[in-house]
C-alpha cells in the first residue's frame, strides 16, 4: 500500500484535536469515507493509533514519538535558516 500524501495531515490534525475517527478525517481532510479507512488502517499498521476496542474508541500510541520527530525536525530547520 503506498502512503497516503495528506497523512502528515491526517497526525497533524489528531494530536491536535484527539480526535480518532473516520468521519473526523473525513470532515477535515475533505475526502471520502474509502480514503479516510484506509487512513486509519495505515496508521494503526505504523503504530500511531490503536486498533478500536470493544467500544470503538481508539488511544494515540505516536504522540511522543511523533512530537519528538516534529521537534527535532523544527530544531534542524532552524539551524539551516
């Protein structure tokens, strides 16, 4: 499966809200239900959401690591201004 170019987005945008659905993808992202499944299944593979419980909710697994690379990523652009 090829990576999706808006799930950077996709991160950006749960962290920020914690929100972890599909329809909030969708609604965000503008893109359709298909899209916004294979989304999350992509995520759940690297680790960055948990697969959804007995109740449907899901946990965000990729916060720290994911604002660690975001950091550090921040830090090396700032170095090279």
């Amino acid at each position: 499966m090829a990576k999706d170019p808006l799930l950077h987005d996709a991160k950006k945008f749960i962290l920020e809200t914690k929100q972890i659905s599909i329809s909030a993808l969708q609604r965000y992202l503008q893109i359709g239900f298909m899209r916004a499944t294979r989304m999350m299944e992509q995520l759940e593979k690297e680790g960055f959401i948990s697969k959804a419980d007995k109740h449907l909710k899901r946990e965000i697994l990729g916060d720290k690591w994911w604002q660690d690379h975001l950091y550090t990523k921040w830090s090396w652009n700032i170095l090279f201004i």
